[in-house]
C-alpha cells in the first residue's frame, strides 16, 4: 500500500481506532527494538567466545602462539565458507583481541 493510501486511512480513523493503532505501532517498535538488542547481546558473546577459543583452546592461555597466525586463518576460512561475510581475518583478530581485553 502506498504512503498516501496509508495517510487517508489514518485521517478518517476516530480517536479510538488511532489510539488502538497507536498502541499497535508501540507494540511492534517495542518487539522490533528488543530484537534488535538480544541480536546485538548475542554478537558480542559469538566474538567473545570465538576469541576465547582462539587464545584459551588453541594457544593455551598465551597471548600469542608459534601456530596462532594459522588458527586465525583456519577460523576466518571456515567460518566465511559456512556463513558468508563476518568472518575475515581482521574480524577474528578483532574476535581476539576483544577477548584478551575482556578476558577477566
């Protein structure tokens, strides 16, 4: 439906259908901003866990390791030829260093 479609059908509404309507586009902005936040929340805990495997599963704790160049390349790889974009070797050094800054 087009936008002048969408403003003659809210003119000829009564103030109860306005506030029912607006009641509605407060609900569904509500759900969509939640959404968007939980999607944010669990983003930030993918790079934190995925740095976390990075330095505490491959590397053993340290901060670097003789074989660590290739485990970045591995993960970038593998995780951009399963889910596509994200996933370059800059965002999983991003990934761990994001964990060694939070890693306490």
């Amino acid at each position: 439906m087009e936008k002048s479609a969408l403003t003659n059908i809210t003119e000829k509404l009564t103030q109860p259908e306005k506030n029912f309507v607006s009641d509605l586009k407060h609900l569904a902005g509500e759900a969509r901003r939640q959404a968007y936040r939980c999607a944010d929340h669990l983003l930030v805990v993918r790079n934190w866990l995925i740095g976390w495997r990075i330095v505490t599963q491959e590397q053993n704790g340290k901060e670097r390791a003789k074989y660590g160049e290739h485990v970045i390349e591995l993960a970038s790889q593998t995780l951009t030829e399963e889910y596509g974009r994200g996933f370059g070797l800059t965002s999983i050094k991003n990934m761990r260093s994001f964990y060694l800054m939070f890693s306490k």
